[in-house]
C-alpha cells in the first residue's frame, strides 16, 4: 500500500510539473505586431515590470459605420529594451513577441512578452478633415 502512495505522489507531482510548465514557461506563439507605439510605463507594487500598448489601427468595428482600433498590450522582460521603447513613443513600430498561455508577475502583467523590435518608423500623419 505504501508503494501505491508512493507512486500516486510522483504523478501527481509530474502531473503538476507538467502542467505549470505549459501554462507559463511554453511558448504558444510567436509574431510581430505593428503599429504605433502609445506607451511604455515601470510599474507594480511587488514586481515592478515593463508594461506598454500599442494601437493597431482597424477599420472593423462592431457597430455599423464606426472605426475601431486594436490595442496590442504586452509586457517587456529586458530593461535596455523597454528603455528603447521608451523612446519610440509615437513611433510606428513592430515588435516581435512571444506569446505564453498565462502571466508571471515577475514576467508581466499581459501574457504578450515583447523581445525585439524589429522596424521603427515616424508615425503617418493623418490627413486633415475639411
């Protein structure tokens, strides 16, 4: 009977292994969005990380005749990156980044981790409206 706890210990432990690993440490995807970059702040009470969005813009919306943007918001692991970004407010921007199934707050708050940025770019004036 010991052998048998034992063993339901190990699996259990392996099962739990397993799944913490593939909610926060797998990578589920990778990419590169672009658009402009709105912000990038260092915040938290604990855990002070790097957190920025940026604005997509879109021409589909919900509501028929309206014009929606989509906001892109994710964290930033190095220090020397975010500091960049920092810079690059206003920017049209792409980001490379990877994309995990759940947070770690020392990781971030978002499950969106920037790590490179791939082109920046002044942002497109916008036309004026007569």
């Amino acid at each position: 009977m010991k052998k048998f706890g034992y063993i339901l210990l190990a699996a259990l432990a392996v099962g739990l292994a397993l799944f913490l690993y593939f909610r926060f440490w797998f990578v589920f995807g990778e990419g590169v969005k672009s658009g402009e970059l709105n912000y990038v702040v260092h915040k938290g009470v604990i855990f002070k990380t790097y957190e920025g969005k940026l604005i997509q813009s879109g021409l589909r919306s919900r509501t028929a005749g309206t014009v929606q943007s989509y906001e892109f918001e994710f964290s930033v692991r190095d220090a020397e990156l975010a500091q960049k970004l920092m810079l690059q407010g206003g920017r049209t921007v792409e980001l490379h980044y990877k994309e995990y199934f759940g947070a770690l707050p020392w990781r971030g708050f978002t499950k969106f981790i920037v790590d490179s940025i791939v082109s920046s770019e002044p942002a497109v004036p916008q036309p004026e409206v007569p």
